[in-house]
C-alpha cells in the first residue's frame, strides 16, 4: 500500500469521494440527519470494503495468470469473501453499465448519426481537398512572384503569363511579342 501512495501525504489516502458518499445517503435516507463522524465512519468502511474486493479480485487474476482484473474477479472475489447474496445484483448492475457502454459508444458513432451516405461525404472531403489543392498553388504561386520581384526581376508580365490549371500546378506560357 505505500507504494501506491508515492507522492501523496499520508492524509491524502484514496477513498469514496465525499459528495458522492453525501449524494448516496441523501438518496438511500432521505428523512435521516447522519452526524459528520458517522459520515466518517460510513467513508472508512466504503473505503475499506472497496480495497477488501480489489485485493482478493486481484487474487483471483493473478491465480488466472491474468494482467487485466475483470468483472468476473470480481463477482469470484465477492462469492469468496462471503457475499454470494449479493451476486445477483451486482450482475444486474454490470449488465445495465454494459447496456449503458453500448448505447453510448452507438451516440458516439457522429458519422453514423448524420444521416449523409459514404459516398457524399468522400465526395464533399474530395472538394474540400481539391479547394485546399488549388489555394496552396495561389499562395505558392504569390510567393514566387515575391521572390522574383525581390531579385530585380517583372513579375507583372510573368503574372500575366502564368496560369494556374486545376490540380495545383502552374503552366507558364512565353511572353507575346
């Protein structure tokens, strides 16, 4: 355990946090005043409670030769430290978080929810790139123009020479005499 707590103060051991301790007696007891100390009290044993299942979980994957603590050490951890009763439950829960996971990973899906098809939208990002293409032939175009007018040279009839085609490329033509 003191190696969990580098660099934390020795008053700075991880537990429930308060307002969500506060959030669940409210809810649970609604019409019951709960003095501080007994507040305390409650926030050591949830915290105590919670390292008791991580640790015997922890067992159970490293007997498994596991790396990753599962749902299922869990519920093993809860069925071997004398809480069988409240298995069922506890399934019911992590079936409602897995629904839950699923439902907001599908409203994740932004592509999905836009209703355009595939092919419009690699049509419009095709636009897009092609727009990008031609706006970075102008502005390459524009800096080579600088560069010849910083040498000495006309820039204005090679201006009127140049001529930018689509796919960003530059076509030079002769001066007319």
């Amino acid at each position: 355990m003191a190696e969990a707590n580098q660099g934390q103060q020795p008053d700075e051991e991880l537990t429930v946090p308060r307002a969500a301790l506060n959030k669940m007696i409210k809810e649970l007891l609604p019409h019951t005043r709960v003095a501080n100390d007994a507040r305390e009290l409650i926030l050591n044993c949830c915290t105590e409670f919670i390292h008791l299942i991580a640790s015997e979980a922890n067992e159970v994957c490293n007997k498994q030769t596991k790396k990753t603590i599962s749902p299922d050490h869990v519920l093993s951890a809860l069925e071997r430290l004398g809480y069988a009763a409240y298995l069922d439950d506890c399934r019911s829960v992590l079936q409602e978080c897995k629904t839950e996971a699923v439902r907001r990973r599908k409203k994740s899906h932004r592509l999905e929810n836009l209703g355009i098809p595939e092919e419009e939208l690699l049509r419009q990002q095709e636009a897009l790139f092609e727009e990008a293409r031609r706006q970075q032939a102008l502005i390459a175009q524009q800096e080579w123009l600088e560069m010849q007018a910083a040498a000495g040279q006309q820039p204005d009839q090679q201006l009127m020479n140049a001529q930018v085609i689509p796919g960003g490329h530059q076509e030079m033509h002769p001066p007319e005499t």
